[in-house]
C-alpha cells in the first residue's frame, strides 16, 4: 500500500483551464467544477479523478450527463472508462464543511470558511489530478450569505456584486496556472489591515492581512515583516513578487503552521497575530519568520513547485534556508544559527537517531502529511547551506538564478536542482546527492597532530553514519568542516594551508575522510572545529576540557563559542547522571559563565543562549540506555551550583536589564528580555525567600507577555502558594484570548514539578481545554510530551498512557493532528528498558485499535518495527 518514488508517471490527463463554483453553506456547500481536460501522450487510459468524502450530483461530459454505466465513483475516485482526447468535464458535488473536523479542504474555523489543501486536501473539495505536477489556470466564483462578508481566493478579483436573496459573490482569476494544492479560498467576517509595496520593477502591490474581528492592530507586525521580506527577496535572490494583491488570513484552526497558497497564505493565528501584551518575543521572532517563509514560497513552491511529493525537500528545505538566511539578516548570525542548530538538534537528530528515519527525500510512504518532518524541513536547509559552502556564494546565486529561469511555471525535482549547482559551479555534485537519499546523523571525528619543531598541524578527520531503517550501510558523504585555530591564551593562531596564509580554512572531507597538513602554526594551538556548524553531523574530537575553556571565553566564531560551553556542560551532566560526578568541574565551569556574562562585548541575545544548559532530552540523546530521572537530577544540580556561583551576577543583570521606556520588539530589546528573564529561571533553581519575592514581582511589574511567562515560570519552577496565585490571576486576566489561553495551558504542561503529571491530566477536563482545536491540543499535549521529559517519563508509565489515550482520542477528529503526537513514544529504544517497555506497549496499543487512521498507524507501526 506504499506509495514509491521509483513508481512515479507522468499525469494521464492534463488540466489547463478549471472554473470552480462555489455555493457556500455551512453544512451543504455546493461545488461545481467545469475542467477543460486533454490526454497527455498516447495511452487509452481511463480518467481517473481523485475526490474523498463528496457527494455525487452529477457528472458531464462535453455536455451530456453520464450515466451510472460510464462513471464509477467510490471512496477515493471518480473514474470514467473512455474519454475523448480533448474535452469538458463538468461535475457537481456537495461537502460539508461544518462537519469537517480533519481541517483538510473546506471546513469551517470560528465561523468562517476556509481550506487547506496541501498536500492532499483538494479531493475533498472536488473531483480533481490531486497531485502536484497538474498545473491550473484556476477561475474561481464564490458565492455566499452577506453575512460571509470577505469572499477571497487566489489571484485578481474580477468582479464582485450582490445577489437576490441576500447573497452576494465574487469572481477571482489567477493567472499563474498551479497545482490544485495551493488553492485557497476565504470567507467570512474580518477586518483588514492594508498597506502597499512599489517593487523593484516600480510595480505597486497591496498588501492585506485579513483577521477575526478587532485583531487588525495584532497583525501589524505580521504586515512589517511581510514588507521587509518582499525586499529581502529582491536584494538577496532578486526575485520580485508577481501579481498586484497579495493577502494573508489569520484563522484558528489549523493544522500546521501556515500555508503558501498563492497569493493568499494562510496563517495559524498564532503565527500571525502579535502585541506586546499578549506575545512574547518569541512569538515576534516565529512570525517573522514564518511570514517570510510563507512570502519565499511564492518562488519556491509557487512559481516553481514539486514534480511529487517526494520532492518536497525542494520546496521546502529551499524556503527554510531562505528564511534562516532572511532572520540572520534581521537578527543577527551568530544568534540565530544557534537557534536553528539548537532546534535541529532538539527535532531533527532525535528523528534521525530513531525508528522513523528517514532521508531528506524519502522514498516511500503511507501518508505524504506525516513526512512534514524536522528531517524534510530543517535538514533540508543544512543541505542546501553545505551546497553554498562548498560551491560558494557566487555559484551558489548563479546556480538559484539558473533554477528559477530554468523551471519557472514547472513542477519539477530535486535532481533538477542539483543540476543548476553542477551547471553554474563546474562541479560534479553525484556525491553530494547522497546528502538527499541517505538517512542518518553522520558522526565527524577530528583527530590532530601538532609538531612544536615543525610548526605544523596535521589534522585527520574520518566520518561514520550508524545504519537507519532499511539503510544498515552507509556512504561517505562529501561535508564542509570549517576550521579555524587559537592559542591557550585565546588569541586567534594564523596559519598557512597550500602555501595561503589565513585564519580559517573550510577542509572537505570527500570519500569519507581528509587529512590536512597546515603549516606555520607558531604556538600549540586550540582547534576550533565545525564553525558555524557548517555541517549537520555529530563532531568527535580529542578536545580536552581546557581547550573548550578557551574556546569558550575566547573564540571569535560565536557558534563555537556557545559550543564550547554546552559540550562542557553536557559533559559534566551526563557524568553526574552516570554515577560519577566531577565536582571540581562543575565550579570551573560556573566560573567560566560567570566570566562569559561580564563580556562586555558579547550581546545580551548571546549570554542568554550561554546560559540555557542542554536540555534533558538532548543528554537523553547523547548516552544511552537513559535515565530520565537521573539526567533531570543531574541537570537540577548543575543548574543549582550555577545558581549559587553566579547569585551576584545574575542579580545584577536582573536589575540591570531592566526595560528603559517603551517596548520595542526589535532583536536587541528581544535580547535583553531574554537574558533577564534568563537569570531570573536560573536563580530560581536557588529559591530563597528573595527570590520568590523577586519573581512575584518580576511578574506583577510585567508590561509585556515575554516578561510576564518569564515570571511565572519562573515562579512555577519555585513551586507553591506564590505560583498558584500567579497561575489563577493569568488565567482571570486573559481567559478570553485564545492564544494567552494557549501559553497557559502550555506552561503547566512544561511544570517539571511533582504534581504536574496529576494537573495536566486535570487539564484536560477543563472547560476551555479543546481538543479539536489544534493549537489548545498541542498546548497541552505535546507540549508536555516533548518538553516535559521528567514528568512524560513517570517510573509509573502515566505520562505514556495518557499521551497514548490522547492520540487515540484526536485520531477520531483529525488523524494528522493525531499522527504527530506519536513522536515522543517513538524514541523507546533509547531508554532504560523499564521506561522503554511501558513506552512500547502504548505503542502496541494505538496500533491494536480498531479503526486506526492510515496517519497514526504508520508511525506507531514504524516506531514498533525491528
Ligand atoms: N507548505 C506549508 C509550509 O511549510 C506546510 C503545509 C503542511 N501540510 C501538511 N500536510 N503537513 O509552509
Ligand atoms: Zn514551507
């Protein structure tokens, strides 16, 4: 039942033109489609049309109504035996968009009508080649209630007016023909925000961003960040936006994150809507970004999209390295490199390390919509920036141009590419694709020889990739190793490689291994290895902790640097864990941040990244079988000994940091926040009675959200009276603002506390606990799931169970929703076998269920396999 790339054909059928008619209406909407359809190549094929959960009203060809005998119609299809080679076909069903709970296609969100069709939700609106390569010119006539007052989907309006009955309707075109994924349609009450670009070309485009009623002040900083990504994309890739509207809705139920619909995205509210009262900078910081990844898209996914789904990697790791570039260009490199490795690690290296495996373009599949994955998205961007480092920048800009002349207005492959790169570099680049069919975290060992009488270094590196699923040999993969060198007093080490005289040198390792000589190396030096983390592999080196030290206060590649301190961190963590503390260490270390956080020079952004130590689900990572409860007590310590060791600085910063004048979201203020209200979580693994007192009114002075969760959290990690008061007011003070709702059932889902188990469990009988609305679901559910690993792993196996009962629960209202809150049960393998078992036998469970979605059942059955 797998669905395989190498299966892949051609379409049967092709689809210039389609008019797609809408008769809007909650529980019975009408859809008639008039399809102008020929045969593609010489075949006597039947039609076959996909289409799910519609009711039939009628089928027409070039005319005539075809009767039971020349049409069959099931459950997936609506076939038609003998077709001419060119003609119209005109169908008319009825769906039901009120009772549309799986939020794919039509369905109905606070009373609105709205779709998500990618990547297999058009067959649920109408009979359709539900599948990528098919490209449209879409019409589109809406017609609705005068209540449903925005009538809105892709491209122009052509015209609108009113109808008997009070009804009216709107006529749209888009010109661009697309895949029927990146249909969208809108309607309903909402205010607008609107503003207006003049693009490169001098061209004028308007700009607006439809929300619930009330909202459009929340969706000004959505809209600032649409602009300076319309202008980015100019500057850095030179593409230009291509019609004369474009608009992005904000909806609250939905699946996903957002979607690139062309011309009209559409937006998960909390990705959208922001003010400094009820989000925090962290959600600025998603917005921005997902707003310009959403925004690239029109080029990379629209204008020039997937041949099939396979290929998604290339719409998708593409737009995700372009709007990592984008944020590095707002907010800073360094920054935000280690943000997005941090979140590689913490999303991609577990996939890539577990049952679910799978390469950045797979080659099979049950359900495409469970392989929008860590491993499709965020390794797919580490693929293309090693791209960039080994061919450079400028082939790497000659190579996109190429792509985007070459493909536009095609559905093409991630082949194709490659192809682009090879053409404007000069490089053969067959090695390279192996990054894109081979699964795995490859392990990069750098071992090095320093000769004091010969001034030089030899430095070896050699790379293994421990088997995956259905992989257990691996290839050599061509990666990008960027080197630079420092003396033990930190300053940078010059040195000559080839006869070049440099301070940093990008060493490649082909065929599996390199071994590099540098020369001139006066001092015995400090090797700083994979800066930038210019490779997505785990690093092995033979670094010993003093030269971490140095690293640590002195590298001048600011990846590295934070490197440095995590790694001595996790060190000393996983020895705690393992039995074997090392005391002394654990002051040299504390000394060490001390002496990092008084840098006058490094921001504040960086020092509170310096001082989150590596979470527990990253130690869980790093040595296994794990212990759950040994790594958390093991993390509480050293995060107490911080507390201890740095109590004067940290209160310096508190006060210090404290907010001057209005708020402002931009990055350094965003920073500032951040290392205050990171102080504050690290002195509360040391409550005293000050500091209780400290966060209570750390989160009764709050004038904004980011300082608001950081005194309550601050104040839950306490734990007691002072928490529970604060946790009631938060509620009684924002009950009715979903997404503030949405942070409060989140933060208790984080409490590592003793009795949090019992209080989600709680949780869920709430009167505002929703589980069919995804983000309250995901609030409460994977939040505890993924990022309360202490509580998740109860010795009882609660934490399982009720994570297991509330898959089997969401499967019956939204299987894709659902199939991703598997993922935590699937790492299994990776803890002690008396964690381990009680995980496998809720897997064992979801998948003895009767009446399992297809979604579910392949992760849970996957997580299972040998
Ligand atoms: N293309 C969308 C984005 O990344 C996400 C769509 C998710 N769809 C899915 N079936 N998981 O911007
Ligand atoms: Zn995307």
């Amino acid at each position: 039942q797998a669905i395989r790339l190498s299966d892949y054909r051609p379409p049967a059928y092709l689809i210039d033109e389609v008019e797609l008619h809408f008769d809007l209406s909650p529980n019975a909407t009408r859809v008639k489609a008039r399809l102008d359809i020929r045969r593609n190549g010489d075949h006597a094929e039947p039609l076959v049309l996909n289409g799910e959960r519609l009711k039939p009203v009628s089928v027409a060809l070039n005319g005539r109504a075809l009767g039971e005998g020349e049409r069959t119609v099931d459950d997936e299809f609506l076939t038609i035996p003998n077709v001419p080679d060119v003609f119209t076909l005109e169908t008319e069903v009825e769906i039901d968009p009120q009772a549309n709970t799986h939020l794919e296609g039509l369905y109905m969100s606070g009373g609105r009508f709205c779709t998500q069709c990618e990547a297999e939700g058009f067959r649920k609106i109408t009979w359709f080649p539900d599948r990528p390569d098919v490209l449209t010119r879409f019409t589109v006539r809406i017609e609705a209630d005068r209540k449903f007052q925005h009538l809105l989907s892709n491209g122009n309006l052509l015209e609108a007016g009113e109808l008997p009955g009070g009804r009216h309707y709107a006529v749209w075109n888009d010109p661009f023909p697309k895949p029927c994924y990146l249909f969208a349609l809108v309607a309903g009450e909402l205010d607008v925000l609107e503003d207006s670009i003049t693009t490169m070309s001098g061209r004028k485009v308007e700009l607006k961003i439809y929300v619930d009623p009330g909202m459009a002040p929340r969706a000004a900083y959505a809209m600032d960040a649409l602009k300076r990504s319309m202008k980015w994309d100019e500057e850095a890739f030179g593409r230009e936006y291509d019609l004369d509207l474009f608009m992005i809705v904000a909806v609250r139920d939905f699946n996903f994150g957002a979607m690139e619909n062309k011309g009209l995205n559409i937006f998960n509210s909390s990705l959208l809507l922001a003010d400094p009262a009820t989000a925090t900078d962290l959600d600025y910081e998603r917005i921005e970004s997902v707003v310009a990844h959403e925004y690239f898209h029109n080029w990379t996914g629209d204008r020039i999209t997937c041949r099939d789904w396979f290929q998604l990697c290339l719409k998708e790791g593409l737009t995700v390295f372009r709007d990592q570039s984008f944020s590095a260009d707002m907010r800073g490199e360094a920054v935000q490199r280690i943000k997005d490795v941090k979140q590689l690690r913490a999303r991609q290296f577990p996939e890539d390390q577990g049952p679910l495996a799978h390469p950045v373009r797979p080659s099979s599949y049950l359900k495409i919509d469970n392989f929008y994955t860590a491993t499709i998205y965020e390794k797919g961007a580490e693929v293309i920036r090693m791209l960039k480092t080994l061919i450079g920048a400028q082939a790497f800009r000659a190579g996109m141009d190429l792509y985007f002349e070459r493909w536009d207005g095609h559905a093409t492959t991630v082949e194709e590419f490659i192809r682009c790169f090879e053409e404007s570099s000069g490089q053969d680049l067959s090695d390279f694709f192996a990054w894109y069919e081979q699964a795995g975290t490859p392990k990069v060992t750098v071992k090095r020889r320093y000769d004091e009488a010969a001034r030089t270094l030899e430095l070896e590196l050699s790379q293994e990739t421990p088997p995956t699923p259905g992989q257990p040999n691996k290839r050599p993969l061509p990666l990008p190793v960027a080197v630079g060198l420092l003396d033990a007093e930190g300053r940078t080490l010059a040195f000559e490689r080839d006869g070049q005289a440099m301070d940093e040198t990008v060493i490649v390792l082909k065929d599996g291994a390199a071994k590099v000589t540098l020369h001139g190396v006066d001092r015995p030096p400090v090797v700083s290895a994979l800066r930038g983390f210019s490779a997505p592999v785990t690093l092995i080196t033979d670094a010993e902790p003093k030269d971490r030290y140095v690293l640590l206060a002195s590298d001048p590649d600011l990846f590295n640097r934070w490197e440095a301190g995590q790694g001595l961190a996790r060190d000393l963590m996983l020895a705690r864990a393992g039995g074997a503390p090392n005391e002394v260490g654990e002051e040299r270390f504390a000394e060490a941040v001390g002496r990092a956080l008084t840098d006058q020079a490094a921001e504040p952004a960086f020092k509170a990244l310096l001082l989150a130590l590596p979470s527990e689900q990253e130690l869980a990572l790093a040595r296994q079988p794990a212990d759950p409860a040994a790594i958390h007590e093991a993390r509480e310590t050293l995060r107490t000994r911080l507390a201890l060791h740095l109590d004067e600085e940290l209160r310096r910063l508190h006060t210090g940091l404290q907010q001057l004048g209005e708020f402002s979201p931009d990055a350094v203020s965003a920073g500032r926040r951040a290392l205050r209200n990171a102080a504050l979580d690290l002195m509360a693994a040391n409550p005293r009675s000050e500091v209780v007192e400290l966060a209570r009114g750390h989160y009764e002075a709050a004038s904004n959200m980011t300082d608001a969760i950081g005194g309550l959290s601050a104040l839950m990690l306490i734990g007691g009276q002072a928490f529970e008061d604060a946790l009631a007011h938060f509620y009684d003070r924002w009950k009715d603002e979903p997404l503030v709702v949405d942070k409060w059932f989140a933060l208790q889902a984080r409490d590592p506390g003793d009795g949090a188990l019992g209080r989600v469990l709680g949780l869920t009988a709430h009167p505002a606990f929703d589980p069919k609305n995804p983000n309250r679901l995901r609030a409460l559910v994977s939040t505890f799931a993924s990022m309360n690993p202490s509580r998740f792993h109860d010795p009882s196996g609660a934490g399982y169970r009720f994570l297991a009962d509330q898959i089997l629960a969401v499967d019956a209202i939204n299987p894709s929703v659902a199939a991703r809150l598997v993922e935590p049960l699937g790492g299994w393998r990776r803890y002690r076998p008396e964690y381990g078992e009680l995980m496998k036998a809720e897997l064992q469970r979801i998948v003895g269920t009767e009446g399992l979605s297809k979604n579910v059942y392949e992760l849970a059955s996957k997580a299972l396999a040998d």
